[in-house]
C-alpha cells in the first residue's frame, strides 16, 4: 500500500490510500493500529506522508560516501538528529538560511523508515516487523554550521527550517521486503548528481533499528533516514551547492520522485 496524507480542499488533514491511478480513497481507523481502505474519494495538496514524532539520521552510511569524504568507515551507525521543524512537504521550497546565513546548503538522498509501533531493545532479526513504511528523504545539510559553525556537532548545519522534505508516498514493507536492495539517486536541475543502491549501506535497516532502539524507545511516527550515497555537493570538485531557483529531485526504486523547489528566506 502506498499511504499519503493529504490535506483536503476543506482544510482537513486525512490519511488515504494512493491508487494505481493516482486517486486517493481516506483511511479510517489509527494509522498506527487498525485501519482500512474506505471506499471515499479524497483530494487535495500532499503532505509529508507521516507526522514526524522524532527524526533520527545516521550519518557515513554508505561505502562510497565515506570514501569521497576521506572518512573512515564507522564501528556504529553515526547518529544525529534533525527537528520535526526541519520536516517539509513534496513540492513544498527549501528554504535557504538568510538570517543565520548559509552559502553551502548541500543535498542528500536518503531512504527514510518509518517506526510504526514503540520499539526499545530490538533485535535485529525481528526489527523490520516494526516498520510502518519506507519513504523519500532528503537530508538537506548547511556544511559551513555542520563543519565550522556546531561546535564540533552536526545539528545546527542539518535542522533549519525546510532541512528535511519527505514523501511522496510511504511505501508499507509489504511492497519493499528488502529495503537493502532499491536504486536511489538525486537529480538537480535535471541533472543526475547521486546514482546508488542502498545495498551500499554499511549499516543495513534491521542493524540500524537494532542500535537505535537499544535502551532507547522509538515512538511510532519516529522517522529514521539511513544515510546518502556518494555524489553530494561537499564531495565534488568545484563544490556543487543548491541555490535559488534550482529544483532538487530524490528518487528511490519503488517509492517514487519526491521534488522541491529552492528559494532563499525573506529577511
């Protein structure tokens, strides 16, 4: 099943199911719990398909990026976080820091998981019974605040406002049974700059959820984006960094295009 939320032309915010077709029928029931299809018809502007609860990255996750950075390959999944603030819609702009200014604000395509279920001290083998969904992330990052300006952490350069669109769709696992094994890339401009497969993951999902649940409860809703292929921006020669009026597209294999606009903030 592919779940969208939706915000309706009466203002309301609903669930729905997205068809072959593009229609869009309201789910009833908890999304969390039990819910179905219903036979209603619903339309209206995309949301990020989940409400974030939480937001959790793992940082140098793939092979080839770690290598692009010069970067040793981790022990364990490097872990920071993003706001719910940074969370953003398909379609909706990135915004780019004007006030707390940044001139290198890079793109990320990132597979995001979706906790569907509270999950503390997992195991691996039963981890991916805790997915809601897989879906669309994009892990925008200032690298002037994460390298020079956090002091020594990535959280002030990855949670400004806009830092973290998702969607279009979350993808249920039924659809995707091995999320370790999906093309995943990035086009900006029309131009291909990221082109991977997520089984270059150091860390796979089941290993990634296992760490992080340990001693730790991840509440339903809590979004874990799983880290980028090589290609970014900080890793080219000359560097490639996202400006006004560029448009950035993250695509991964049978999830679908999440898109955005770039804009600079008013100030």
């Amino acid at each position: 099943m592919k779940i969208v939320r939706v915000r309706t032309d009466s203002g309301s915010v609903v669930y729905g199911a997205q068809q072959d077709g593009g229609s869009i029928l309201k789910l009833e029931g908890d999304i969390f719990g039990d819910f179905e299809v219903s036979g209603e018809a619903v339309s209206g502007e995309l949301l990020a398909p989940i409400e974030a609860t939480g937001v959790f990255c793992v940082g140098l996750n793939y092979r080839a990026h770690a290598e692009e950075t010069g970067a040793e390959l981790p022990k364990h999944p490097i872990l920071f976080m993003k706001g719910i603030n940074a969370v953003t819609d398909p379609g909706a702009p990135i915004v780019l820091p004007r006030s707390l200014e940044s001139t290198m604000v890079d793109y990320e395509c990132e597979l995001a998981v979706v906790i569907g279920k509270a999950a503390k001290n997992v195991s691996r083998a039963d981890a991916l019974r805790y997915v809601l969904g897989y879906t669309c992330a994009n892990d925008v990052s200032a690298r002037d605040w994460q390298k020079h300006g956090g002091g020594g952490q990535w959280c002030r350069g990855k949670t400004f406002d806009t830092f973290c669109p998702l969607g279009p769709v979350l993808v249920t696992p039924d659809e995707i049974p091995d999320p370790n094994g999906l093309a995943i890339s990035t086009t900006l401009n029309g131009e291909v700059l990221q082109s991977s497969n997520t089984s270059d993951m150091i860390f796979d999902i089941p290993t990634i959820i296992e760490f992080l649940s340990g001693s730790t409860t991840l509440l339903p809703g809590t979004v874990i984006i799983t880290g980028t292929p090589a290609g970014v921006g900080m890793g080219r020669t000359p560097y490639i960094w996202m400006q006004p009026g560029d448009t950035v597209t993250i695509e991964i294999e049978k999830i679908g295009k999440l898109t955005n606009p770039v804009v600079a903030e008013e100030v």
